[in-house]
C-alpha cells in the first residue's frame, strides 16, 4: 500500500511536471513560430540581390576601363596622340605647351582651322575609349573668314590600381 | 491417473498406499498426487449469500466458529464450491494445522485431494436426483449424501469385517426421508465382486443401486483443478482494492506515458523550429553583408562615374541647338563649367528666356549687348555655368 502511494505520488509529480514542460514548450514553439514568420516576410530575396550585384560589378569594369593606370601612359605619349588626331582631322597646331596646374600636368594647344574639323576632334576626344579631358577651351571666329583659332588644354584621367 | 496415492494412519502414524493393488509406497515411491484419510477431516456444507468470491473465505472463516468446536488458531479449512438454481454451497474441509503440515510433508507438494473431490464430478452429473454416495474404502466408508445436486452431509465410519454390519451403520446415518434415495456405491476395482454380492443379499429385490470404481473415478481426476489445501488454491482470488490500485496505478502510468510522448513530439517540433530559425538567421546574415558589399560597390562606382570628365563636345551641341538660326557665335571660352560666348544675332533676351529652361545650364547671364549698326542685329555677350550633370 505504501509503495503504491509512493507510486501515485511519483506519477502525479511527474505528471505536473511533464504538463509544465508541455505548457512551456508550447508558449516557446507560438513565439519561435512568430519569429520564423517575420524573418521569412523581411528577408531579402537573394537572387534580386545576387543579380544587381553582377550588374554594379560590370558596370565599375566597364567605368575603370575608361581610366588610365598610372604607369599606362606618359604626358608625352599622350601629346603624340592629340597631335596626330589634330592633324588628322585637318587643325594647324600653332604652339603646344605642358603647363602644370596645381600638380597636374596638361597639354596646351593653340590651333587653326574649319570649326567643323574643331568640332570633329571634340567628338572623338568625347567618345575615345579613355577619359581625356579638356578643362579649358577658347574659341575665336571673329576673323570672319569661316575658320577659328582656339585654345585648349587637355589631359587623361588616371586611377590607382590599390584604390579600385 | 493410476500413480496417485492414499495415506493410511496405522499405529499413530501415516503410511502411502499406491491406489494400483493397494501396494505401500515407501519413502522414494512416486505418487502424482494423494489422497488424505476421510476420518481426520470434518466436512460441513454452508449455504452462501450473494457475496464476491473474494468475501467468501473471510465470511466462511467467521461462520467457521459456530461449524466447529475447535480452537480456531489450531484450525485449518479449505472449502469448493458447488451452485445450483442460483444457489451457491460451499462444502468446507476442517481439520486441525497440523494433520495438514503432515500431509504436505508426506506429499512433498504434491496435490492433495478427499473422497469428495472425485465424488463433485458425480454429483454434478446426477444433479437431477437425490443419491447417497457410499466411498468404500480400506479401512472407512464415507457416507455423502446429495439432495438435489446439493451435499447435505457427509459422515464416516470405520470399515468393520462385516458387510451386513458396516451397511447397517450406513443405513443408520441416513434419515427417514432418505427411502427415494439412490445409492451409489464407490469402491476398488478389486473390492466390486465381493461388494456387489454383499449388497445383493441385503437390499430389497427390485432396489437399484450404481457401482462405480475408484479407479475410474481417478481417471477423471487429471481433469480436475480442484485439489485441496494447495497455495494456488488459496490465492485463487485477487483483492478487489488490489485491482482498483492496479488499475489506477495504470491509468496513471499510461497517462504520464502518453504526456511524455507528447512532451518529447513537442521538444523535436521545437528542436526543428530551432534549427529553421538558425539557418535563417544566417541566410539573413549573408543577405546583410551581400547589401553592405552593394552598398559598397554603389558607392565605388558613383566616386567613379562623379570623377568623370565634363563632355565638351556635348556642351557646345547643345550650346549651338539653342542658338542656332537665331546668332552665330563669335568667341566662346569655357574653363571647367563656367562659360562665356559672344554672338551677333537678333533678339538677344527672347534667347535667354530659352536658356532659363534648359536644363544644362544655369546662372546664365546677359552681360552686354550692342546693337549693331545698319541691321537689326546686335552683338552681345553671355555668362554661365553648366550643371554638373
């Protein structure tokens, strides 16, 4: 008799403590259950991302493409590009010069010619492979015989390959 | 059942007898159960009220003072049950504690049983009729009589030489009513001549009578589960309270079961739910350093796309779409995005309200105009800057 008392008594305890389990268990499960619901609305879709990434990566390439390294060119190798294109598009060059301008080097060039072979080399200079740029340019036509002198300084831009 | 034995009392002590042939058994004879000696036994016959099996034993043992005159504690009983008509009888077997110790002695754990164990057989078979059963045997003759399947009582003499004289007593036994009755005679197989003629000779003509043989009975006796005084026999009935608590103790048992297993289906849930959560957690993780790098690589490209040079080209294209046909440009000088021109042309302020809405330059200005002399033109000069685009 002692014994099944003992018995119930254990049972009962263990059945008390089983039915707290249970109820904690249950009230752990409904909040990680809210949990998973949330994080599953948030969470970013990981193609979209993955995708958009690949495309600011190409596009960077294609962008740092247009830049020269330090080393890829020298003031000098550039000026025999400009002066060949100058002449190849018809302009008399009447001087060039390099000027320094706080720290940079440029290539100053005083030329003659059509305003429509001036307009020609512009447009090559805008659409060359490479940023050149030119951050000065006259232009005079007041000579009034159809031709211009003008005035231009330009440079390539360059990056650092560490930074990029 | 041929090897079952019977034990004799003779000069105060107990002797086995093989049933085959009456041989004595000595001390290493096999026997498979035995049979205990009428005469140290009382046997009574007690109508039950409807009470449980389990209450019959306490309420026989209370009834058993008023059935005999012995010290109680000294007193030992076993009792079958017969029923009839719903009726029940208990026929109860009383002797004294130790006549029983020297029997399981002398069994050695083997069944016990009395007369009245191989005449229940009979007595369910002739239930019909009221029979007195006469047990002859070596040294006794008991005397059971039956009235309509139930004992009545049940009363042993000693076997003296004499037929004429032992039936005599027999017929003293039985009381005045007992005319009707039918006898039925139980002896060994070897005792059935000499018996028969005996009876012959002192019943009426015409008076019928049953022999049957001991050992026949015996043969039946395998069948039976009703043997005496033996420990499952007296552990036949389970408390009811006991049942209860079983029961309960079960019940209980099989819920904290069912609860654990619910528990423990709840926990692996969890568990799951656990590791669900974990992996998004680091899905998340990977999500947010995949925006950080993106937000990286914008930012790396804007400081590359923002460091790219201004077009010139461009500006000057649309520099001449908004004048042309209106002036043509005399000078024009631009450093980085501020710009001036000089043009000779009509209308100079109808143009800079064109400007004020193109939205590649700004800060425009007229600085000065001149009208030019015989025409209707007039040379004017222009400020401006052009948006960073």
């Amino acid at each position: 008799m002692l014994l099944w008392v003992f018995a119930v008594f254990t049972a009962g305890i263990v059945f008390y403590f089983k039915l707290e389990e249970m109820t904690s268990l249950g009230q752990k499960t409904a909040m990680l259950e809210k949990q998973v619901q949330k994080i599953t609305m948030k969470a970013p879709n990981s193609d979209d991302l993955t995708g958009e990434k690949g495309l600011l990566v190409e596009r960077i390439g294609m962008e740092k493409a247009k830049y020269y390294y330090r080393d890829e060119i020298d003031p000098y190798q550039f000026s025999t590009i400009i002066k060949n294109l100058l002449s190849e598009k018809g302009l008399y060059i009447k001087k060039y010069q390099t000027i320094e301008v706080k720290e940079r080097t440029y290539l100053e060039y005083s030329v003659s010619g059509d305003a429509l072979e001036l307009a020609e080399f512009l447009r090559v200079v805008a659409d060359s492979d490479k940023y050149w740029s030119i951050p000065f340019l006259s232009i005079d036509a007041r000579k009034g015989d159809g031709t211009i002198d003008a005035v231009f300084r330009i440079n390539y831009e360059t990056i650092n390959e560490k930074d990029y | 059942m041929t090897d079952c034995a019977y034990a004799e009392i003779a000069d105060g002590s107990y002797e086995l007898f093989l049933f085959e042939k009456n041989h004595p058994l000595g001390l290493s004879g096999h026997f498979s159960s035995l049979m205990m000696a009428r005469p140290d036994f009382d046997i009574k016959s007690v109508e039950l009220p409807p009470v449980s099996e389990h209450d019959i034993q306490n309420m026989l043992r209370f009834k058993l003072r008023s059935l005999y005159p012995g010290n109680p504690d000294a007193t030992v009983f076993d009792y079958t049950l017969l029923s009839r008509k719903n009726k029940k009888y208990a026929v109860l077997f009383i002797t004294q504690k130790k006549t029983i110790e020297t029997y399981r002695n002398l069994s050695h754990g083997r069944p016990l049983f009395l007369p009245f164990t191989l005449v229940k057989p009979l007595i369910r078979k002739y239930s019909e009729e009221n029979y007195a059963f006469i047990f002859y045997h070596t040294r006794w003759i008991e005397l059971m009589m039956v009235q309509s399947g139930m004992l009545v009582f049940s009363s042993v003499i000693n076997r003296g030489e004499s037929f004429e004289i032992n039936f005599g007593k027999i017929l003293a036994l039985l009381p005045e009513y007992s005319e009707g009755l039918s006898l039925v005679f139980i002896c060994a197989k070897e005792d059935t001549d000499g018996l028969n003629q005996a009876i012959r000779g002192s019943l009426d003509p015409g008076s019928s009578y049953r022999m049957v043989s001991i050992e026949e009975l015996l043969g039946n006796l395998h069948k039976k589960n009703d043997f005496l005084f033996s420990e499952r026999h007296k552990k036949r009935a389970v408390p009811h309270t006991l049942i209860i608590f079983f029961f309960t103790a079960i019940v209980l048992l099989l819920s904290v079961l069912i609860l654990h297993k619910g528990v423990q289906q709840r926990k692996a849930y969890f568990e799951q739910l656990e590791n669900r959560m974990k992996s998004y957690e680091s899905q998340t993780l990977s999500m947010k350093s995949l925006e950080n790098e993106l937000k990286e690589l914008e930012s790396q490209w804007m400081e590359l796309h923002s460091r790219a040079p201004a077009n010139i080209y461009h500006i000057l294209s649309e520099l001449s779409r908004i004048i042309e046909g209106r002036a043509v440009i005399t000078y024009f000088v631009i450093e980085k995005d501020s710009f001036q021109f000089e043009a000779v042309g009509q209308n100079p302020l109808d143009l800079m309200d064109t400007f004020k809405i193109n939205k590649n330059f700004q800060s425009i200005k007229l600085l000065q105009s001149i009208p030019v002399q015989g025409t209707n033109k007039e040379r004017f000069k222009v400020i401006g800057v052009v948006k960073n685009q």
